[in-house]
C-alpha cells in the first residue's frame, strides 16, 4: 500500500510517518488517510488576525503588509510577525490547525505569502518550491527611465563582506536571474513587473540597483528616501499547483495604498 501511495504522487516522508502512526487503513473497498490530525499552535493570540486572500483545507494566503516580518528573528518582537497573526486566525476560530509558511518575503516587501494547513500539504508545496514551481510575480517602483530592452538580469549574488546586510552583485556568488518587465515609465521613474527564476536574498533590489535603477524608498541599497521610507516592492501575485487536485491557482494581491499614492507622486499613471 505505501509503495502505492507514493506512485500516487504522496511524499515519502509523508507516507512513512503515517505509516508508523497507524494513518493508514483500509475499511473494505475503501483507503482511510488521516490526513489531518489536530496541530497545536506555538503561537498566542496576538490580537491582530492576517488578512486571508485564499484557504481551502490545504491552502491559506494571506496579505503581508511592509513593516512586518514573516518569523520571529530571537530577538525581540515589538510587532507582531506574519506568522503571530495567521495563528491568531485559527485561535479565534477555535481551529486546532497550526499553518506553516512555505516561502518568505523581506520585512518592508508586502504582498502574498502561502501557508500549508497541514503536513501533506506543506510537504508537496515545499517540493514545489524546491523545483521552482511557485510563482511570484511583483511590482517595483525604480529610480531612473528603464530601457524596455531590459528584460533579464543575470548576475550571480554573494554576502557584500563591507557590510553585514547586504548582498552584492559577484563574480563568486550564486546564480541569480529576474525577469524584468517595463510597464510605464515618467521622466525620472519607472514601474517594472518583476519574476524571479532563483531566490537569493535581496534579489531584485541588488539586481536592480547594480543595472543603475535602485528601488525607490530602499535606502540600503541607493534608492531615495524622500517619497518613501522603504523599499517600493510588492507581490502583486503568487501562483501554485494545489497540492491535492493539482488545480492552478493564481492569487492576485493589489498595490497598497501607499504605493498607489507613490505611484501617483512618481507621476507614473495609474494602469487601465
């Protein structure tokens, strides 16, 4: 029966452990899984709950605002993280569910970010994002006027050794590649599309700025400051294979209020 769940596409891991846990039964001319045993959350009840974008049984995303991050880093939490308010969801709820994030975004990049609800899930999103099969695209405000004939950056990215947050563009770093897409442009400012085919920190703000086009707002790595006081940077959508049906699914997470003011600001028009 295992061997037959794994050619059914179920992660070994998976299988095992419900294997040795006795979550795997036959009741004549049907298979029982227990696919979702109750999870207790590390988590308290900070108060505030995420704002969902997606769920099903398997699934949740949810909307990252800038200013918070996904974990705790040890240090001190002065604000609830991403992770806090998505526990807070299920503890009102009375839910015991305890969702893990599959992928991550900076602290001040907003956008959406997917959760598994339960262990099988979380093991075949974690294999998809493994294999690149996650998308994210995002929306950048840059300094300066791109060239439309910038449509990919491929440049490797290592640890800057001068200074201990950021990375740089390096001849001895690992292979880093974005896909860059123009949308509009005013005379000093432009609006990009943005994919990544690899997930090195910091990708598109070390790739953008070394192609001489710093974020706007992102102060670490050359932007002004004087719109905005961090990076203008946002998953504008995320795309899955759901991990039971195997269905495509497309999140789409509009701009914040705060970068469609800047947008305005940048005098870049508004999208029709």
């Amino acid at each position: 029966m295992q061997e037959w769940l794994i050619q059914q596409g179920m992660p070994l891991k998976l299988v095992n452990l419900l294997s040795h846990a006795g979550g795997i039964k036959i009741a004549g001319d049907r298979l029982r899984l227990h696919l979702f045993p109750a999870a207790s959350t590390k988590y308290e009840d900070c108060g505030d709950e995420a704002e969902i974008l997606y769920e099903d049984d398997f699934c949740l995303v949810v909307h990252k605002p800038a200013g918070i991050k996904i974990h705790s880093d040890g240090g001190v939490k002065k604000i609830p993280t991403l992770d806090d308010r998505v526990a807070s969801i299920f503890i009102h709820r009375n839910e015991p569910v305890a969702p893990q994030h599959i992928h991550r975004l900076d602290e001040f990049t907003s956008g959406p970010v997917l959760y598994a609800k339960n262990q099988y899930a979380q093991l075949k999103l974690d294999e998809a994002m493994a294999r690149k099969e996650i998308g994210r695209r995002y929306v950048a405000f840059v300094e300066g006027k791109v060239d439309s004939t910038l449509t990919k950056i491929d440049q490797p990215i290592g640890k800057d050794r001068h200074h201990p947050k950021r990375q740089r563009v390096s001849p001895n770093g690992k292979v880093a590649i974005t896909h860059v897409q123009l949308l509009e442009a005013s005379n000093n400012y432009s609006k990009l599309a943005l994919e990544l085919e690899t997930g090195r920190t910091h990708q598109i703000r070390v790739h953008l700025s070394a192609a001489g086009y710093p974020l706007v707002g992102d102060e670490l790595y050359g932007g002004d400051t004087a719109y905005i006081a961090y990076q203008a940077l946002h998953g504008i959508s995320l795309s899955f294979l759901h991990p039971w049906s195997g269905e495509s699914i497309t999140i789409h997470d509009p701009l914040p209020e705060a970068l469609v003011q800047l947008q305005q600001q940048l005098g870049i028009n508004l999208l029709k």
